[in-house]
C-alpha cells in the first residue's frame, strides 16, 4: 500500500492540501533547488494548465523534468537514425 503525504502548500492565492507518496515531494523540491523555482510557483504555474487533479500534474512533471534529463545526457549520436553509420562490408565486394 502507498503511503500518501499531505503537504498544505499556496497555489495562486488560495490555501490548499496536496497529498503525494514522500519520493515526489523529494525530487520536487530537488526540482525546485535547481531551478531555482519555488514549489509555490511551480504549482501555480500547473495549476493554471492542469486537466486532472493537481497531485496528478505534479507526479507528471516531476516525470517529464527526470525524461527530460535523460534525454540530456544522451549523446547526439543517438539521436541520430541507425542506418547512418551502416557502413559497407568491403570484405564481401572482393
């Protein structure tokens, strides 16, 4: 069983609660000491765009900062199509 967090945090103007399991508030505020963002502001800022719940935009952007790292750290040659480095087998042209 999961066990949820509630947290009392601003959004805007107005007092809510936000209940997340301890490991998204951990990279959230990892999130926020990097960025420099305050989790005031980020909720804020997904708050005025979110569809579902704002628990759920949250667990979506902590996911989407970490894919989003990911894809940093790779190098552009991966980012490249495969068949680019076939080369031909000169060996088999004799």
């Amino acid at each position: 069983m999961t066990h949820l967090k509630p947290r009392n945090i601003v959004v805007g103007n107005r007092r809510t609660t936000v209940r997340l399991e301890s490991r998204y508030w951990e990279e959230l505020q990892t999130i926020s000491r990097r960025t420099g963002r305050s989790i005031r502001d980020i909720c804020t800022s997904l708050d005025q765009t979110r569809t579902g719940t704002l628990a759920s935009a949250l667990r979506l952007f902590v996911l989407a900062h970490f894919a989003w790292l990911h894809e940093l750290r790779r190098s552009p040659l991966d980012l490249l199509p495969d068949h680019l480095f076939d080369r031909p087998n000169w060996d088999e042209s004799r």
